[in-house]
C-alpha cells in the first residue's frame, strides 16, 4: 500500500488491523514513520546596479521550505569565467552587496535556501554592466623577430579586470626613436596580436606603443617599447673563392649564421 500526500520530515503513526464480515481484528502495534525531508522551493532574489559600480542583492524566503531554513547559498561571478565564487549566508540575513564589479561584464547571481535536506532550487538573475574605455593597456611581448629592414612582434590583451567590455580593435603607435615627427598609427582587428613592420631603416632604434578599444572608445597607450633593426652587413651574403687542387671552389657565406654554403666547383 503506498500512502500518498504526506509533509516531508513528519512523523507518522501507522497500526494495521484485519478485519471480516463480522467486524475489525486487534490493531498492530503502532509503527511511528518519518517521511524524508525535501529541498526548499527557490527564494526570491532582487539586483539592484547603484552608481558606483556596485550591486545590491535583496532576497525573501521561499514561498515552501519544507522546514526550517537553515541559510542560503549565493554562487556569483562574471558567466564568462567559471567556476562561480559561492558564499554562504545564515538563516537571518537577506541581503549583500557586491563590490569590485568589471565594466561591460555579464554577471550571474544564483541564490538557494537551505534546509536539513540540503540546498534547494536556485533563483536565477543575470546582469549586464555598461561598458567603458579600456583602463588598462596590453602588454607587449619581449619576443620580436627583428631584421635589418622589419620588425615582428606580439601582445596581450589588458587584463581581464581592466578591459571594461569588449575589445574591437588595437591600436600600434610607432615611430624612430627620437624622431620629432608624429608617429605612424596602424589599426588591426580583435583577433590579430602580432604585427609586422616593414620598409624600416637598418640599425635603427624604433619605439612602439599598442593600446586597445571597445565599442566607447581606445584605452591608454601602453608604455613605449623600443626595438632595433639588425646593421646591415648583418643581413648580407658574400661570394667567394677557394683555390683547391682539383679547382677553384665557389661558396656563399652568411654573417647571420657563419655558415658556408658550397655552389660549384
């Protein structure tokens, strides 16, 4: 027999007794059952965005909690980096504030209650910051492939706290060190974190800057990076000849590997 439409964590008596046509037998013994408990039902939670950037949270119990709420659990973060950071809350508090929030991030709030039996069903709320300038600059990567004529070099993004939304593009500021002119600006997509500079003059110093932007508008220029092409006679191949008993031996030599490359002979 199966006995529906009880509460959850209550205790039940239950005597079973047989009985005829000529009435009920003697009633068991009472068997005193208790029913397992159930999960809270989801609070209900509220986000607030004030002006400084922070984020107030306000909940109210859950409408069923199946017993005594013994606290809620809060997992926050931005929803594109995981996993979420989870505090935990006692049954008497029904707020918080959030601080520290980056600019032009999606965040995720999901609160639950929790009762004897464990943590119950989420409240789920998402909230977009607006977005801004970058505040911070990329970082540029002390890897360059240098030539005498070009220059090839990379970089990272702003950290993530300082990017303020979406990068859509950077910026690379460059010029010759020390040069009063203004300096050339090349712009490249998102998805590029490398250029490659050409057309420079040989054995010349060179200062580069990158900065980033969002859909408000660019970042500040990271501090100037200064690279060098190679000197020229690094970047040149000799001829010459080697007298030999069977004949002469024509051969190409390149300073930038010392070494000798046999043609004819």
């Amino acid at each position: 027999m199966i006995i529906a439409g009880l509460q959850p964590e209550t205790t039940y008596s239950i005597t079973v007794a047989a009985y005829t046509t000529k009435g009920d037998g003697v009633r068991s013994r009472p068997k005193l059952v208790v029913t397992k408990g159930s999960v809270p039902n989801r609070p209900t939670l509220s986000v607030r965005l004030m002006q400084d950037n922070s984020v107030v949270l306000e909940w109210q119990p859950p409408s069923e909690a199946f017993g005594r709420v013994l606290g809620y659990q809060l997992r926050l973060g931005r929803t594109d980096v995981l996993p979420l950071t989870t505090v935990e809350f006692s049954e008497h508090e029904d707020h918080y504030v959030v601080r520290s929030l980056h600019k032009g991030a999606t965040y995720a709030f999901r609160l639950a209650a929790r009762n004897g039996a464990g943590v119950g069903v989420e409240d789920v709320k998402q909230l977009a910051l607006p977005e801004d300038v970058p505040k911070g600059y990329p970082q540029i990567l002390d890897l360059p492939n240098v030539t005498t004529s070009s220059l090839q070099f990379a970089w990272q993004p702003p950290v993530l706290a300082e990017r303020n939304g979406v990068i859509t593009s950077y910026t690379v500021s460059w010029r010759q060190s020390g040069a009063q002119s203004s300096p050339t600006e090349v712009s490249t997509t998102s998805s590029q974190s490398s250029l490659t500079l050409d057309s420079l003059k040989p054995d010349t110093s060179y200062d580069i800057k990158v900065r980033a932007q969002t859909n408000k508008g660019p970042g500040p220029y990271s501090p100037a990076v200064q690279y060098r092409t190679m000197p020229l006679d690094q970047g040149r191949g000799y001829l010459f000849v080697i007298p030999g008993g069977g004949g002469a031996v024509l051969g190409l030599v390149h300073s930038t590997c010392s070494q000798m490359r046999q043609i004819t002979r």
